[in-house]
C-alpha cells in the first residue's frame, strides 16, 4: 500500500492508504485530529482549511499524495486549550463561535493571513475570510477577534 | 464586550460519558482542562440513568444535590450554540443560591433529562428555562423549609445562598448537601413557590462567556460529525436521481472492486456501507442505479401563481377587528394594494448532517444533533418497531441549525442501515444531499390592501397569506429513510407557526388577516428560524411604508403615531436616536443619483406577546448594477429580562446577519424534477466582505419575563432592507431574495412583483 510522509502539527507522520487521490481530510481525521471539517467537499466553504507549509489549503480537495514531504497545521496544532495560539486566545475573548462548525476553518484562514501580513486592515481580514462561509453569522466577531489577535483594535 | 470585569471566568470541562454531553464550570483560568469533579459527576449522572426521574412535573427531573453538595442540572432543551449551556446554569445556580461552579449540566438525552420540547420557536430560555427557573425555587423552598425545622428557626428567617441555608442574621447553617445531599425531593414543581427578588440575582445579567467556547475554538469539542463508536460502519445514502423517483433497479457489480462494501436497498432506500468512509463515498459515486421519473416539480417561474390557486385550499380569518367608523373614506384618503413573496430557503447549515445509530432487537441508540431529541423517540420506535422506552436518542453538537434540517433524516437513514447490517452506523450526507433535500423554509405568497388618511390613520387593511398548512398532531416531520423504505409513519406538513404577525402592530380601523391554507408544498417543508414571520413583517412592514410614502408622511413618526405599546414605543424611539433620524418622507433627496443612498426600518412585536424588536439600516445602491450595499445596521431589542448580554448580543448579530443572507442572496431553485441550488455556487451565502457594520442596543428590564433572544431580529431584517432601498432609490422590492437583477427591473419601473 502506497505509503506518504507528511509532517503533521510538527510531528512526522506516515499516512497509508491504497487510493492516493484520498483527500486530506479523511486522513487526518482518520488519525484523530477531528478539528478539521467536511463541509461541502468542494472547496466552496472554508471548513476544511488547514496550512499546508504556512498557505491556507482546502482539505477536501488536496489528495494525500499531494502533500508527500510538505508540513500541514491544522487547528489542533495551532495551540490547545492549555496554550492556545494568540487566534484562538483572540476568538475565546470575543466568544466568537456559535455552533462553532466552520471555526477551526476561519482561524486557519486567518493565521494564514497573519503569516502573510501581520496588521492587516479590516477590509484586508474580510478578503481574507471571503472563502469561508459561516451560517451562524459570527462574521462580526470573527473581524473583530483577528484584528485584536494582531495588536489593533476591533 | 464580552465579560465584565467582575465576572467570574468559566472553564470549560465539557466530556461525553456515555454519550451524552456533561458540562462543567470552574472558576479560574478560562483554558483550564477538565476536571475531576465533573468526570466523577459524570460517571454518577451516567451510571443513574436507570433510575432517573423523567416526569416534567417533577423537581427530581432537574436537579439534584449531589452527596458532596454539588448541583446537577438536567435540561431538555439543547445547545445549538446560542449558549443555553451557560444560560440556564446561570438561571438554575441564582435560584437556588449556588455558585456556577458547583453545578454540572447535562442536556438533550431521551434517557437523563425531562421533555421539555423541541429546542425552537425562542423557547429554550423563555419556557425551558422557566421550568428549570420555578424548579430550583421549589427545591430552595423545601430546603429552607427543612433547615427551619431542623434549627429551630422561622423559615422566613433563613435565606439559601452559597450552596448553605443560614439565618439572615448571621451564625451557624446547613449545607444543601447535609440537607439532602444525594437523596430525591419527591416534590412537584410549584408554580407558587416565590421566586428570588431579580435585584438580588449575582449571575442573572451577567455575560458571563459560553463554556464550549474554548473547545470549539481549539478543536478539542467532539461534534456529533466527530463521534465514534466501537465497531461503527460507515455508510452513504443515494437518494432518488429526480423527487418522488423509484428505484428500479442496483447493478452490485459497479461496486465489487471496492473492499468490504455492502450495498442495502430496502424498497427506494439505497445505501452503501463500508468499513472507513473515504470508502463510502467512492461507492456511493461509483454505485449504478436506475430511478424511475420522479412525480415532477412545479416550473419555478409559475410558483407564486400556483400557491394562489392551489387547490382544495382552506380559509381561516386569523384576525379581524370591525370599525366603528361607518362614514366613507375621506377625499385624501389613499388606497393600495401590493403582493410580496418569499421564496422557499435551505437551512444551508455549514456541516451536511451526520448521525450514528446502534439498533438491534433489544433496543435503539441514536446519537444526533436534532434540536427534538425527545420528540422524535416516538417517531423513530415506531418506524423501527420498538417500545418508546427502548428508544434513546442522545444529543450531540452539530452544524448549526435553525429549525430542523436533516440531522433527523441522517440520524433515521443511520438507524433503518443499523438495524438491516446488525452494527452501529454512521451516516454523513453530502453537501449536494444537504441542499438537495434537507426540508425547506416554504414559499409564502402575501397580499395587503389598505387605506391610510392624510393624518396617518389606518382606516382599513387586509392581508391575505397563501402558506402550506400545519397538519394537525403531526408528532414531527415525515423523515426521508421511512418514505423510502416504506416503514410506518404519520404523513403530513409542519411549517412552524408561519402564520403569526400578518396583522400591524399599529391602530387601524378595520383591518383582517385570512390565511389561505395549503394542502400541499412543493417541496418537504420544515421550520426555518423565526418560522414565516421574516416574510409576514416584510409584507406589513413594506406595505406600511408604502403607506407612508402615499400619505407623504414619514415612516418612523408614522408607526410611532399609531404605536399604543410603551415597549414597542421605545424600541423604535432608540432606532430614532441611534439613526439620528431626519423626519421627512421616503424616498430620499438622492434617490435619482447614480448611487442612491437611503434609510430604513421596521418593527415587530414578536409573535404577537414576545420581544419588541426594531432594525433600522442604511445603504447604498448602484443604479447601473442593481447592487445592494448595507453598510449599517441599527437594532434596537427587547426580550425582558436578559440572562446573558452576550448571548443575547450574539443571537442577535446571527438573527441580522443570517437573514441578510437570506433576503439579498437566497432562494432554492429547481427544474421539472430536482432542486438545482445544490452547492455553493447555486445557493450562495453572505460573505465576510457583504458583512455590514452591526449597532445593537439591548434594553434589559430585569424584573419582567424573559421572552426569548433566538429569532425575533430576523423578521424585521427584510422589511427594513426593502425600505432602505425604496428611501435611496424609489423603487420598491416586494419579492425576496433582492437580487441585482430584481433591483434593476424595479428601478427600471418594472413592479418587483410576482406574477400571479
């Protein structure tokens, strides 16, 4: 069986799987890391993004073979509940999520944004974020929570 | 915004114990992880679920006092995350004077916590956690009671705070826990027994932040998407290629090459079951079947003509109120009509749905995100042919839903393959499966005639609504793999109360509100948030601006004049002040500019005897394109006592932002056999960069009921939406959604009407 090293949330991991075009999601969620969520399987909604070496990528749409050799994030990796990444701190503080379903998503967009760019203005964030849907409508929050997590006000 | 300074910080200590969900609360730090306490409290809540007390009318069903003198509370009701996990524990820990920290939740499980209905309609705070309310007075009453009689101290001299009863005077007390630590209250809930004074309330009224919160943003919450249990299969179901198709026949063999995968067909229920899931759905896309044609759709273009002349309709006045007034309209009299429709809407929940079932003979257990864990036990023992009690539905986080979506149709698809392969199954549906067929807000055809003088006074005014009807003791909503599969169970339509607010909140003369009930709907219909009452107050509260604008009168001072509500009053008079509101007629001086820029609003006095709501917005919109901009929204919100500002605050920034979403973007579409709106392309949402700026100003009247914060602020949105638009351009929307191509045909004199 076709055997992929990927380095995942830091660790270097070794992925098996007979069908190559597996996307990531299922395998990561097949090891456990269940932050990471099937949306639309798409890549129309965001909920499977993960950072794929520093740049937000759509889980469901990236095949395992794919990332043979490369570093992925995913929520989980980004920091816990005991050390949590300054995203995740920024997001508890405004009590960003409601049903929380498309969170893990827009936090990974955002770090991707901030990797990028780390004051972005508001307009930059929305952009940013214009490639994850939300239902519940936490958008508000969620430009406020990323514009504190990089120093500014929200 | 979110916690006052002086609130105490919650951690989070939320874990499955045999399934179901146990939240704890520790004071502290915000990211402490779980505690012993609530695993231990857990294991109990578990382990009692044998002999648990599930009788409504029974305090024992709510709460108990633990041995250790801890609290655990059991509510009914579930959190779809607009925060009733710390809301109710807020309520619970007031009334019985505990701290937060000593009490462990426990929510939505058949087998651990009373029925207290569906989790809908605004009701989880207003009705489930009144009950939880009145039953912590009843258990604070009797332990007071049997602190006095064991001091030797008049019970109206004792006060319980702090998990103890003392004398109000100071000096030696009993705790709950030597009170009745561990043992039942045998006593009914006391709809006499006093409630605390709200100003002596310490957690009432405070933001104190969700405990779920931290998990959800960390990963570390197990989603009903994320929940496993040993043995699980993993299965997809096919649905019919065209509504009301047959399966006529499944060519196995499409699938031999894949390993382990078992195809089930059960009459026109067709699935496929794999040990893993990637699996699953290479089967499900790779599975050849024949489907006969499908029983046919309307052509969509035709809907709105269609719902008025549906046959066998049924007519009900729901409201009528003659006029004294026997003279004759005078000559400034101004009469209208005008016709408004809203389309059918998907729940368009970001997470298809997904369940787990585990049936075997001796019994079933159903893990799903359903807001109605209770009211489906019935529904699935009898397609399953069990006993109710061997029936146990456990709730679980899901996507958010707003009503009911398909986590019921995944969770009977999981139960009807559990039951044909003897193993636990999971079913996930797809996004097309989602759109496709989750059941739908439905379509809603309203008229309005009236007639208003040149001082403002609604002499007349008639609505007629065309909506499907409700059948009557339906227990829930025809699920899908029951249909299919031909198991027993009771057909009909639920909508929700799509009935309520046709009539104006204002003084009229005569004015009446006949619904025209439907037998049939298009498609499955189902609540949707705030069930008909978005489309009923932008039919009323359009049709009054169009009044105004008749009457050259300016719309706010118009509904002030004819407002009799001092709350109702209010809210609209904070709308003024936050607007900074010019008094003048619409449209705006600017309408013929190539970017009109106008205000608007609306008010609902939500389901005729709940909150007080008014939204105002402003907005820009671009003659050439059709293009909507919203830039502000203002919303002014009375639902009585606030338990939690923050939770209200963000129910109401997701009732403004979703139903934006809805009234600019969305509408399910369809062809002869199929709806069409089955990804996100064909059926968009509202994106981060559409989001306009939100001010909400929360009235809190602490000593008045609480009237429930889920919904009421989406059903002004797409009246106030309409009439900003009218304000700045002139033109008057009166079909939803307000797409740039409606825009444009009504700027170019066209009336955004259906054709009837």
């Amino acid at each position: 069986m076709p055997r992929y090293d990927i380095r995942i949330n830091g660790a270097a991991r070794t992925i098996e799987t007979s069908d190559p075009d597996q996307p990531l999601l299922y395998a990561l969620r097949g090891l456990g890391l269940t932050a990471t969520k099937f949306g639309c399987g798409l890549g129309r909604c965001g909920a499977c993004n993960v950072l794929v070496d520093g740049q937000a990528v759509q889980s469901c749409m990236a095949p395992v073979a794919s990332l043979e050799g490369k570093s992925v994030t995913t929520l989980e990796g980004l920091g816990t509940p005991a050390n949590p990444h300054p995203l995740q701190a920024a997001f508890i503080a405004a009590q960003v999520p409601q049903c929380g379903y498309c969170t893990s998503g827009v936090i990974i967009s955002a770090a991707a944004l901030l990797g990028e760019k780390p004051k972005p203005s508001e307009a930059e964030i929305r952009t940013a974020l214009d490639g994850n849907l939300c239902r519940c409508g936490t958008h508000v929050r969620v430009v406020r929570a990323v514009l504190a997590a990089s120093g500014q006000e929200g | 915004m979110t916690t006052s300074p002086d609130a105490p910080r919650l951690s989070r200590r939320t874990l499955l114990e045999g399934g179901a969900l146990m939240v704890g609360f520790a004071l502290g730090d915000a990211l402490a992880p779980v505690g012993a306490l609530a695993q231990g409290a857990a294991r109990s809540a578990a382990a009692a679920a044998a002999t648990r007390i599930l009788d409504p009318k029974e305090v024992d069903a709510y709460l108990a006092i633990n041995g250790d003198g801890t609290v655990t509370v059991w509510c009914g009701k579930v959190d779809l995350g607009q925060g009733l996990r710390v809301a109710i524990p807020q309520i619970a820990a007031d009334e019985l004077g505990i701290g937060l920290d000593r009490i462990t939740y426990v929510e939505g499980d058949t087998a651990l916590t009373p029925d207290q209905g569906r989790t809908a309609g605004s009701y989880g705070i207003a009705r489930g956690g009144m009950q939880i309310r009145q039953a912590a007075a009843t258990a604070r009453k009797a332990l007071v009671e049997r602190a006095a009689h064991r001091l030797g101290v008049p019970a109206d001299e004792l006060v319980a705070a702090d998990g103890a009863v003392r004398p109000r005077t100071g000096g030696a007390g009993l705790t709950f826990a030597e009170l009745i630590g561990g043992a039942r209250f045998d006593l009914k809930l006391d709809p006499k027994a006093p409630l605390k004074d709200p100003e002596s309330y310490t957690l009432v009224g405070k933001p104190l932040p969700r405990p779920d919160v931290p998990a959800k943003c960390t990963g570390t919450l197990t989603y009903m998407h994320d929940h496993t249990v040993p043995g699980m299969l993993h299965a997809r179901v096919i649905r019919p290629a065209s509504v009301g198709a047959h399966l006529v026949s499944v060519d196995e063999s499409s699938v031999a090459d894949l390993p382990g995968v078992r195809v089930v067909r059960i009459q026109d229920f067709l699935a496929v079951v794999a040990a893993d899931e990637w699996t699953a759905i290479k089967a499900a896309g790779a599975l050849k079947a024949q489907w006969s044609a499908g029983s046919g759709l309307p052509a969509q273009a035709e809907l709105p003509a269609l719902l008025r002349a549906s046959p066998g309709t049924t007519e009900q006045v729901l409201t009528t109120k003659s006029s004294t007034d026997a003279a004759p309209p005078p000559e400034d009299a101004r009469s209208l009509t005008a016709t408004y429709f809203w389309p059918m809407q998907s729940h368009a929940s970001i997470g298809p749905s997904c369940a787990i079932a585990d049936v075997s003979a001796a019994g079933a257990t159903i893990w799903t995100a359903s807001q109605g864990t209770h009211g489906n036990q019935a529904t699935f023992a009898r397609f399953l042919g069990l006993p109710k009690d061997k029936v146990r539905l456990i709730y679980l986080d899901g996507a958010g839903c707003y009503g009911m979506n398909s986590h019921e149709d995944a969770a009977a698809d999981a139960a009807v393959l559990s039951r044909a392969v003897g193993a636990p199954v999971r079913v996930q549906w797809s996004r097309q499966d989602e759109l496709g067929w989750d059941p739908k807000g439905p379509p809603q055809l309203i008229d309005i005639a009236g007639t208003i003088d040149a001082a403002g006074y609604i002499r007349d005014w008639r609505t007629d609504m065309w909506i499907p009807e409700n059948t009557r003791g339906l227990p829930s909503i025809p699920l899908l793999a029951p249909e299919a599969a031909g198991l027993p169970q009771t057909p009909g339509l639920n909508s929700g109360m799509i009935s309520q607010n046709g009539d104006p909140p204002y003084r009229t003369g005569r004015m009446q509100v006949v619904a025209h009930w439907l037998k049939t709907a298009p498609l499955r219909p189902a609540p949707l948030r705030s069930p008909g009452k978005p489309a009923n107050c932008f039919a009323v509260e359009s049709f009054l601006d169009e009044l105004a604008a008749a009457a050259v009168l300016d719309p706010l001072q118009l509904r002030l004049s004819g407002l009799t509500d001092q709350r109702g009053k209010a809210v609209v008079e904070k709308i003024a002040e936050m607007m900074s509101w010019e008094q003048r007629p619409s449209p705006g001086p600017n309408s013929d500019q190539p970017v009109g820029r106008g205000r608007g609003l609306a008010y609902i006095h939500y389901k005729h005897d709940e909150a007080h709501v008014a939204i105002g917005m402003e907005v820009a919109v671009e003659r050439a394109s059709g293009a909507i901009r919203v830039e502000r929204v203002f919303c002014a919100h009375d639902c009585g006592q606030i338990v939690n500002p923050d939770g209200v605050r963000a129910q109401v920034e997701g009732s403004i932002i979703q139903t934006l979403s809805r009234v600019l973007k969305e509408e399910v579409t369809f062809d002869r056999e199929r709806v069409t709106s089955v990804d996100w392309s064909s059926y968009s949402l509202l994106t981060f960069s559409e989001v306009p700026k939100l001010d909400i100003a929360l009235i809190d009247r602490p000593t008045e009921p609480p009237l429930g914060a889920g919904e009421a602020a989406c059903a002004p949105v797409a009246a106030a939406l309409a009439n900003a638009v009218f304000d700045a351009t002139g033109a008057r929307l009166r079909t939803v959604p307000f797409t740039p191509e409606r825009v444009k045909a009504a700027l170019g004199g066209q009336a955004s009407m259906p054709r009837t």
